[in-house]
C-alpha cells in the first residue's frame, strides 16, 4: 500500500497541531494511500512536546 510521510517542524503549536491534523485528515486521498505525520519537535516552551508525545502512542499515523 502506498504512503505518503508527512514531515512537520513545530515550536510551539500545541494550539494548531489538532486543527492540522484534522486538516491533513479531510484532504481526499485514493482509498489505497495511507498518510503517516512525523512531527519534529524544535525546543518549544508550551505544551507541545508532551502532546506530540501523547498523540505518537495513542495513533499509528503520528510520529513523533
């Protein structure tokens, strides 16, 4: 099955990582694609890290 990697840098984001995931989660993709997100996190001050890290253990197409 085909699939397409998602890489993100995010700082900061704990606020629009939701809205971007359920973005990336609208796009119409074929129904043999099937998308990963790999975050990169960069040293931010809020609560992004922990999310990212929640969000890596809780969902298959999400790494962290």
């Amino acid at each position: 099955m085909p699939r397409v990697d998602v890489v993100v840098a995010v700082r900061n984001e704990e606020q629009s990582i939701p809205v971007f995931l359920a973005q990336l989660a609208a796009l119409p993709l074929p129904p043999d694609v099937s998308m990963k997100v790999i975050f990169i996190e960069d040293s931010s001050t809020d609560d992004t890290r922990p999310m990212l890290r929640r969000l890596a253990r809780e969902r298959t197409d999400v790494g962290y």
